[in-house]
C-alpha cells in the first residue's frame, strides 16, 4: 500500500482529511456549546466553519511536508544488451 503513494503529493490527501476531521470535531463541540452553554446560533456556526478551515489548512501542511518522504524511487535504467536478450528469450 506504501507503494502506492510513491511520487505522488500528499497535499490534497491532507486536506480532505483535515475538512472530514474539522467538519465532524466541530458539528460536535459547536452542538455542545450551543446546547450545554447556551451560545447563540451564529457564534457556534462561526466556530464550527473556523475549526473545518484550520483543520483542513493544517492537513494541507502536514500533507505537503510528509510528500518528500513518499519520493519517487528511481528505477534501474536497462542497458540495450540486457533488452536485446529480453526479446531473443520471448520469441
């Protein structure tokens, strides 16, 4: 599966995780605050939409900064004799 990740960025990655992270935190402590202390409508949706943005900057980040980790390996170049051979074994 690490495989897979090889060579790509992992900005965008990041950043969903970070929007499904701070969409679900915050749907719940906005509740909590609008509904144990009474904080106004508006205030808790200002949170909530605050605490999405951070989360998903903040995964943004992380994404691009892990990236280099994930790089790219570099394959052996085959020498011309080497698929010369190749192509006598197959046919």
């Amino acid at each position: 599966m690490m495989n897979q990740m090889r060579g790509r960025n992992l900005k965008h990655l990041g950043c969903l995780t970070g929007l499904t992270i701070g969409t679900i935190v915050g749907i719940i402590i906005a509740g909590v605050l609008a509904g144990a202390f009474l904080v106004n409508y508006q205030i808790a949706s200002l949170f909530w939409l605050i605490l999405t943005l951070i989360c998903a900057v903040v995964g943004w980040i992380i994404g691009d900064r892990i990236s280099p980790r994930f790089a790219q390996s570099q394959k052996p170049e085959e020498t011309s004799s080497d698929s010369a051979e190749d192509a006598a074994q197959q046919a």
